[in-house]
C-alpha cells in the first residue's frame, strides 16, 4: 500500500518510508505503560545536558536495527524534561514527521495549544527587533488576538490571510504560514516560509523550522514549550501517531468536557472555599503564565506607564523562578525583585521592606510566593503576613500607594484554607496556584488551576483571556483525571502527612546529627500537612570545600540505596503527591534547575504517599545510617 502523502518519490523513498511506518507501527504495539501516564522523569536515567537529543539519537538506533521490543523501549533515557518539553510519544511524532519532510527531528516542535508556537517565535523576534509576517488560509485559531498581543505582549507583525503558499509575497524578516490540518501528511517546504504551524483540531499543533538560518530559533522555541505550555499531550500524541501510520483523518470536532469541567470546577470551589470561578490549565507553568499576563494587561489598562515589579524569591522553584524572569525580560516596564523568604530569612519582613520601597516608587507590585517555601518547608506567621499585605502605604507626593496582589504557589498544600471570607487572606488581594500533576490528579497528568478571592473577581476575568489567548486550558483528558482525583485529595493529603511525619520521626531517632526542613506539629494542627521534607545529611571534611562534597555523595548514596533496594515504590525523580511510593530529588539539580548557584539548595528533598511501604523505607534508611 502506497500511502498519499508519499505520491512523487522514488520507488527507494516509498520504501524507506514504509519502513518507518511499520516501525512506528510496533513501537505503538509494545509501548511502555509508562508512555501514557507518566508525568515525572527518572533523573537516574537522565542526562540534562543531553536532555534533548539522548532519546531520540538512542530511538534512531533502535529503528536502525529495526528492534522494537518492549525491554528495548523500556530502557530509553528519559524524553526532555517533565512532559512539558517533551516525553516519549510527542518526540517519537515529531521524528516521525521529520523522517517525511527530510529535516532534523528537531526541526519538528509539538505543541498542546495551538497558539503558543507563534508566540514563542513572535517573542523571539521582539528581543532580536525583527519583523514577522504571520500569512494564513482559512481561519485563524479563535483564540488568536491581535490587539492583545500588540499591546499587552508587545509583539510587532503583520497579518495576512492567503488562498495558498503561493500567494505569500517575500518579506524582509520572518515569515510564518498556519494552516488547518486534517491529516499528518508531508508539506512542501516552500524556502520564503520560515516556519510552518499545521493546527491539528483538538491535538495541538506541530512547527516546523524550515532552513538552516531558522535553527538558532529552536531553543528558544523549546524553551517557550517548556516554560509558558507543553507539548502535545501523550494521548493526543497516541491519537496523531495513529492517524499516521493508518492515514486516516484526524477527528477534528471538540469532544465533550461540560461535565468532567463542571465537577472539577465544583472540586476546586469546595476545597479552596474561593467564590471566584477556577481556571484550569493545561500547567501549571501555563496558569501561572495566565496569571502574570492577566495582571500585567490590568495595570496597563488601569495604571498606563507605572513599573510593575514582579516579587518572586531567587530560590523558589526553578520554572516559577525562570518564567516570571523571561515574562519581565519580554514586556517594557516589568522588572523582578528578590525575595529572600527562608535560610534564615523572614518572608514577613522581606515582603515589608520591599513594599514600601516599592509604595515610594508609586509602582505595581505583585508578589509570587510559595507557603510553604520549597525547599525548606517554611511557614510565615499569618497573621502578621496579612497585616504586611492589607498595610495602606503611601507615595513619596502623599496619595494612596497600589495595594499588591498576592500569588501564592499552595502546590505543597492545596487543602488550606486562604481565600473564603472568614480565611487569613481574604481581605488581600489574594490569587492561589496549584500544580495539578501533584495533589489534585496523583501525578496522572499535569494540568494546574489557579482560584481568586472576592477581590480579584475583575482579574480573574483578565487571567482567563490569556489563558484562553495562549490557548493553555486543560484538555478532556486532563478534565476527566482531574475529575476523578480531585474529591479525593484531601483524603490523600492526611494520609501522607502521617506517613510523612512518622518517617522524619523514625530519621530524627537514628540520625539526629541530621538537619531536617519539616512542618512542625503546631503548624500541622493549623492544616499545613505536606508529605514532602529535606534533609541535610551530617557530613565531615577539614574545610567547608571537603564537607561540602561529601554531603553531595552521602546525598546520592542514600537516593541509589532507595531505588536500587526498593525499586517498585522509590523513584528518582522530581514531584509530589503521587498516589504511590516516595519520589527522591536534590533540588539543586533538578527544580532548581535555572536557579542562580548561590541560592541552589544541595539537600534531599523526599516526598511521601498516602501508599508506601513505610517499614521497608525505614529498614533501608537505617541500612543507609549504618554505612556511613
């Protein structure tokens, strides 16, 4: 059978690329389980600085040998980072597509939303005050808008709506071409275009960077990808491969979400006590983005030409960290400010200093901030964090400074209570985040929701364009987990604090010359109750350089001694709130990762489930004890 897409090759080509049909055709029938669900990443079998080209250079092999059996996938390193930059099924569709087209895999980039790969090579050219000509057939994505992303995003470009490629005239910068695609069929590479987006209905969509002068852009696209959305979903990625190798049309029609939507929302509402309608996203990198863009639209509507400072401490995790960075560098008039909020400094206190430094530069703060702090597991006084943040300061001409609005990262505890009318921060305006690949779906997907207190009910509504905008909202099959997982997490949350408390307990008895960063039991009975701690091992070394070292091996030599002994429940790898087992990461090298050295933390970081088997951690925990 000659496919459609391969009519005027040679009969050499047909065959090559039957081959590659067929092979993607086995490694579909023997996929590993893990392909579908997994939302973490064994940090074991992966290698950061070759992060994005270790999978697939060892997936080509295997094709070149034409080996495809199970035990040959299961043992392929880890796909990028997280699922957000890509994972086994989206880098498998996208070498796929390149073997059609005759490019480098990596010259083919998937994306869940269909918006997000313009915008990341529209902000790439607004750094590098480049022109961009974005031309179209048919209709545009709905969510597209072109006032908005001139005036908020400050993206410059031209639009044009054409009857083919042909119709494009030649342009003087970059020229990108959308289209509606029913089918993953080979395009022609016409060279006046420099980037193809093929809209894939409910999937995603697929960029293609065409010539060797458009490669510089790949990263910066990839980054975009990893930090303001996700790829194309596993399933979606399943769902296109399929559709490839059977050459069948791909189902195009929006499936039904009204229900799963209206019970997560619902969820949402009953567990953060909020009366703000929830957004849900299809990250949580890609809420939070939602967040910073709606806010910042707000103040240049409200407060046209006032700096918006943007509060977010150095060592909070790295893709928070990165994100609000990449947001300041990218809009005129936005600029970060450090927080130190744990390590010996107060986050009360810091907060106070900056807010009134900002209060006398008439500027727009808005402050992101995780309680507790990660890594450290830290808890400010509530009470005096809400007098700080309800505090009316002034002006150095005497009127009334912009009151701040607080973004508060409860990934580590979602079940607190901070916005219902009679909570700590209901008088502040106040906006809570959550990463949904923790908690709220057990690590079966990676959506995020964010939620308001009665304050923000105007910016909730700017939030939700942008979301829809970068068309980031969480998709059906993200729904649908989350409805499922949702009712139940609160339930989750208790029963992993009691097997996290009693662990740290079981180390503070056989290690006390160990540093534990955990909840105390005061905190605990106000409802702070993660499952997640770290751990500064005691170390030895006649200079801090020596000490220093040995900690980092002794850090290493207790997460090998986890995985390796209990190797069906101790992972490697960076989350929390699973629904088995106990994730170990040191932070410094993994959700650290873009974080400034000084302020990475080379700690363990441990995080429990409400199932685990907690005798036989404790016996290998001891075991480790002993070594050392």
């Amino acid at each position: 059978m000659e496919f459609m897409y391969l009519a005027g090759l040679s009969k050499s080509e047909v065959m090559k690329e039957n081959k590659m049909l067929n092979y993607i055709k086995e490694v579909l029938k023997n996929k590993p389980t893990g392909w579908l669900n997994i939302t973490t990443h064994r940090l074991d079998i992966y290698d950061e600085k070759l992060a994005k080209t270790q999978f697939l250079d060892q997936f080509e092999t295997l094709y070149n040998d034409n080996n495809a059996t199970i035990s040959a996938l299961s043992e392929l390193p880890t796909a990028y980072d997280y699922i957000r930059l890509g994972h086994p099924l989206s880098c498998v569709l996208e070498w796929a597509i390149a073997h059609m087209q005759h490019i480098k895999p990596e010259n083919a980039i998937s994306f869940s939303s269909k918006t997000i790969p313009v915008l990341a090579i529209l902000r790439k050219n607004l750094l590098d005050n480049k022109n961009t000509q974005i031309a179209y057939t048919g209709e545009l994505p709905h969510a597209f808008d072109k006032e908005v992303l001139q005036h908020v995003y400050g993206y410059k470009f031209e639009l044009n709506k054409v009857e083919s490629v042909e119709a494009i005239s030649a342009f003087e910068g970059s020229t990108i071409f959308i289209s509606q695609q029913e089918n993953i069929s080979t395009i022609d590479l016409d060279p006046k275009i420099d980037f193809f987006v093929s809209i894939y209905g409910q999937l995603g969509s697929v960029l293609l960077v065409n010539g060797k002068e458009n490669e510089s852009y790949i990263p910066e696209i990839q980054h975009v990808r990893r930090r303001e959305s996700i790829a194309m979903t596993p399933a979606n990625s399943l769902v296109a491969l399929e559709s490839l190798i059977g050459q069948s049309t791909i189902d195009t029609s929006k499936k039904e979400v009204a229900t799963n939507k209206a019970l997560v929302l619902n969820s949402i509402t009953e567990i953060t006590c909020a009366h703000t309608k929830p957004l849900v996203a299809s990250s949580g990198l890609s809420i939070q983005y939602a967040i910073l863009m709606g806010l910042i639209d707000d103040a240049l509507e409200k407060h046209k030409g006032k700096a918006i400072k943007i509060i977010v401490p150095p060592n909070c995790y790295g893709g928070t960290n990165d994100q609000a960075r990449r947001v300041a560098a990218s809009v005129d008039n936005v600029e970060i400010v450090d927080l130190a909020v744990d390590g010996g400094n107060d986050m009360v206190q810091s907060i106070a200093i900056i807010l009134d430094k900002i209060a006398s530069e008439n500027a727009i703060p808005y402050i992101i901030a995780e309680i507790p702090t990660n890594p450290r597991v830290e808890v400010p006084n509530l009470t005096q964090l809400k007098e700080v943040l309800s505090k009316i300061r002034k002006t150095t001409t005497g009127t009334i400074a912009i009151d701040p609005v607080f973004i508060l990262d409860q990934t580590f505890c979602p079940n607190v209570h901070f916005l219902g009318e009679d909570d700590v921060l209901s008088n502040v305006r106040t906006i809570s985040f959550a990463s949904g690949s923790k908690f709220p779906s057990g690590g079966q997907c990676t959506a995020g929701y964010c939620v308001g207190n009665k304050k923000t009910e105007a910016l909730m509504g700017k939030i939700e364009k942008h979301l829809l905008l970068c068309d980031n909202e969480a998709t059906p099959l993200q729904y649908e987990i989350l409805a499922k997982q949702l009712p139940s997490m609160n339930q989750r949350i208790k029963d992993a604090y009691k097997n996290t408390r009693e662990f740290v307990h079981f180390i503070h008895e056989v290690l006390p010359g160990a540093k534990i960063n955990f909840v105390s039991e005061e905190l605990a009975q106000q409802g702070f109750t993660p499952s997640v701690f770290s751990l500064d091992l005691p170390t030895k070394g006649n200079t801090p350089e020596e000490k220093e070292a040995h900690k980092r091996e002794l850090n290493l030599k207790l997460i090998h001694l986890m995985i390796t002994e209990i190797p069906n429940e101790s992972k490697f790898c960076v989350s929390y709130g699973q629904l088995n087992g106990v994730y170990w990461t040191i932070p410094a090298t993994s959700t650290q990762g873009t974080t400034k050295e000084g302020d990475k933390d080379y700690i363990v970081r441990a995080s429990l489930s409400p199932t685990m088997d907690l005798e036989l951690h404790k016996k290998v925990f001891l075991d480790f004890v002993r070594t050392i």
